[in-house]
C-alpha cells in the first residue's frame, strides 16, 4: 500500500493531526493520501492567514555595512569573548546585504511584519543596518516609507512606523505567540523574502531552544529551527502550527544546512514595547563581572561544574558591592531562575528594569545565602587599554614578570587600587597558556588578597605540595579567574 511508503515520521505527525479533529475510527481507517492532505491543508491555511503581514523591507538611506557590531563583547554583566565581524564557521545573518540598493523596485533588503493598527514593524537591527528611513512593501503591493522608531543592537531588533494617510485601509496584523512554551519537536513555519523572492514560506522543526553563545548578540536566548532560511529572510516571523509569531529569524550557520536561530518573541516583546515608549532600551545594572565554572575552576571553589557563574570582580559604589557581594562568590539564580551561564545571567539582569528589585540566592565559601539588590542603570562601559610598563621586574617560573604598583604606577596604568601588575607573560609558559597577558593586574592568589610581590611570595610559600594556584586577574574590561597548574615554584627574584 501507498501508506506503508511513508516516512512513519509523517504518518504519526499526520494521524496525531487527524485524531485533533476527527475520530480515532475515522484517523485510523484514513488512507496514506488523506493524512498527507490533511497535513497540507493545515499547512496551506495557516500560510494564507499569515503571509499579509510579512514585509519587504529596503532601506533608503545609503547604511553603513557593520551598523550591527557584533555586541558579544566583554564587559561587566556580560560574558566574555567574541569578534567585531563573524568569524569563520561562525553564524552569520541572513539577511545583511553585501551591495545594498536605493531603488524601490530592487528585491526587498530583509523582512519584517507588521505589530498593530499604527503601522509599528518589527524587524532586525542588522537588516536596517543605519538607515533611519526604509522603504516597505507588503504582499497586497501597497508601498511606504518607514521611519525609524528604534534599535537595539544587544537583541538585534528594531522597529519602524509606517508614514501612512489617514484613511489607509487596515493593516493585517500579525498575532504573536509565547516563545517560552516552545518546545524541540515542534512545527515552525517560516516566511520571508530569501534573495527577493517574496513572501517564501519554509517549514521544518524546533531543533533546540536557549541556545546561547553563538556569537551574534550580548544576549542571546535563541530557538534554533531547521526550517530553511536564506539572505532575505533576517526579520521575518517565525510561526507555531497556530499562526502565532513564536520568533524573529536572524541568523543561519554558514558551514552547515538546517541550522538557523530566531529571537524568542517574549525577549522582542519587552524591547518592543521600550522602543515604542520611548525610543530606547533601558536596561538593570549589577555592577559586576562573572565567568563559566569550568572543570578546574569547580574542584578549586568545590562546586560542580556548570553550577552557577562566578563573580570576578564586584566594581565600586555600585548595587553588587552595596548589597555585600564578594569576588569569589558563586550566584545560583536570580529571581528564582536558575543560572548556569554567564550570559543567562547577563539576559536576566538586562530583563529587569533599572530600579527594580533582584533577588541573588549565591554561594560564599560552600554556605548557601541570598540577598535583594535594588539594580543600577546599565550604561556603555568604554575599556581603557593600559599603556606598556618598563621597568625591571622579578620573574616567577609560570613564565610572568611581575611588579608591585606603586600609586604613581597607578596613576600612570589608569586602575585603581593595589595589587600586583604583569609586565610580561612568556609564551611559553602556563601563564599565557590560561589566558594571562601583559598589562593584567593580580588581586588575589589562592583567594588571598595581594597586595604587592611580598603576598606573591607569602602565599606561594604556604601553598600545599602539588597545590593549584588560584589568581583573580583584572584587566581594562572586567575580572576573570585563573586557575594554574602546580609546578614546582621559585621565589621571585630581582634581575
């Protein structure tokens, strides 16, 4: 029979589809045709309900290319690591342009669709790129200039207003869903304008939700379909089998097919709804730098490994040092929320608005505490490189030469307290295998705090036989923890 033919992955999608709307009788005398019309016709109904509100998006002002940097950027509140432009096997956004043109009738940029009855339009920020004015069209062949509401590029959303007459007819506005009940196995359904052929529609899978650190912005929560998506498609919706918009796709990854990422709706929506108010995002500040509890770094603090992110440094006056967080201690979750990434952390944190309460479960020393934070106000923390240091230093065998700070040292480096600067790393050695590099500034070692190369020494001096050597390290753009392995030791020496 034709039914034993199919893919059995089908016919039980098909029959479940079935068994929703007719009897089980009915469902399990259906021929292999019949489940597949079923199917079909679901998938058809759903796409004529959606495709009007999906958009062809131009801009009008000559952009940038790179007006999206890639925000994954070190810094306080925010995990470390990244690149200005992708990198190499690294996903890439769909819908940025290489030539980008100024002509109505050239194939649409990207995507969007359309939010509500005032012409608002959601889309991605790397599609306008810095444009302020975009040409739109929709399915219907109605054409109009848009104005930049706002952008934000740490979510890579944006979103435009229609410039439209008074008695323009109604706009086919879109539903949106709830992105956190979507689940892997799911069906999506994804429309757009892969290289100007409008109004594509694609279907496939959710593959995985909360994805993180691929690299495309500071925050990141992304499902990840294997619905195909194409240049063109960035900003277009991502629907469930309801016809609710459950995401915005942006990115796809550039070495393998079926691999593309949406923002989930519910992290767009509260953007959304800031852009609208007020043109600009504005997000909880801790005051804080944190990394991953990797395998050594989970021995050393005696944790599991993944069990929360650990604080490296806690910067002045602000609500992490006010509320008595330590560098050293390890946050769970927050507000409830369990934390295992530092940009799960860095999400949750920016989700909260300023001024608003935080409730941080943590660990100190292998005792459970909590405490209630009233957060700051995140602004632009701009890195400020240290200028190289020359006089004669005392060496260690990890391969690092090391000089106390003195406060005209201080002065002259831009940093504030003591501690113990590195002046040179040998490439060589364990140092500059971890991570360490000239210009870093030793704050503690072995969880002790330093304040000159006589601490160095004291505490090395006490270390266990075969002990590792812990070292907090800070740099321009935050803190980070070091673990070293246990050689055998020399007391620093001068030249």
């Amino acid at each position: 029979m034709f039914l034993n033919s199919l893919s059995p992955r089908i016919i039980a999608v098909a029959a479940v589809f079935l068994l929703s709307t007719t009897s089980a009788e009915a469902a399990r005398k259906a021929s292999g045709t019949e489940l597949l019309q079923a199917l079909e016709g679901a998938f058809v109904e759903i796409t004529e309900q959606v495709q009007p509100g999906v958009v062809s998006i131009t801009p009008l002002d000559p952009p940038r290319l790179g007006g999206m940097r890639n925000p994954h950027l070190p810094g306080p509140d925010g995990p470390g690591g990244g690149h200005d432009t992708p990198a190499p096997g690294l996903p890439q956004h769909p819908g940025q342009w290489d030539t980008p043109g100024t002509d109505e009738d050239a194939p649409g940029s990207g995507s969007g669709f359309i939010l509500d009855q005032e012409g608002n339009l959601l889309t991605n920020a790397h599609v306008i790129g810095s444009a302020d004015r975009m040409s739109v069209r929709l399915p219907d062949g109605r054409r109009y200039t848009a104005e930049l509401v706002g952008r934000d590029t740490e979510t890579d959303v944006a979103v435009l207003r229609l410039v439209r007459p008074k008695d323009d007819a109604t706009l086919p506005v879109l539903p949106l869903g709830d992105s956190e009940t979507v689940r892997p196995g799911q069906w999506t359904i994804a429309v757009g304008n892969p290289y100007g052929l409008d109004h594509s529609v694609t279907v496939g899978i959710v593959s995985a939700v909360g994805r993180e650190g691929v690299n495309l912005t500071r925050y990141e929560n992304f499902i990840q379909t294997d619905a195909p998506i194409n240049p063109g498609n960035s900003g277009g919706p991502l629907f469930n089998i309801h016809g609710q918009v459950i995401g915005i796709t942006t990115a796809i990854m550039s070495y393998a097919q079926g691999i593309g990422f949406a923002i989930p709706v519910n992290m767009a929506r509260d953007v959304v709804n800031q852009l609208v108010a007020g043109g600009k995002v504005e997000r909880g500040w801790l005051g804080i730098g944190i990394q991953e509890i990797g395998q050594e770094l989970a021995e050393t603090f005696e944790v599991r490994e993944g069990e929360g992110v650990l604080v490296n440094e806690v910067f002045p006056g602000q609500p992490a040092e006010q509320s008595g967080l330590r560098p050293g201690d390890i946050i769970l979750s927050l507000n409830g929320n369990d934390v295992g990434s530092p940009n799960t952390l860095a999400r949750l944190i920016a989700g909260l608005r300023p001024n608003s309460n935080a409730r941080i479960d943590y660990l100190r020393d292998g005792e459970k505490k909590a405490v209630n934070v009233e957060l700051g106000r995140r602004e632009t923390v701009t890195p400020v490189s240290a200028p190289p240091v020359e006089p004669p230093r005392p060496r260690l065998t990890l391969g690092m030469d090391l000089q106390t700070i003195t406060p005209e040292l201080a002065e002259e480096l831009g940093i504030e307290g003591g501690g113990v600067v590195v002046t040179h790393v040998d490439p060589e050695g364990a140092a500059f295998g971890r991570g360490i590099r000239e210009g870093d500034v030793i704050r503690e070692i072995n969880r002790l705090e330093v304040a000159d190369l006589d601490a160095i020494e004291s505490a090395l001096a006490a270390r266990k036989p075969g002990g590792r050597i812990l070292l907090r390290i800070t740099r321009a753009n935050g803190g980070h923890y070091y673990v070293l392995p246990a050689p055998d030791m020399e007391r620093p020496n001068s030249p």
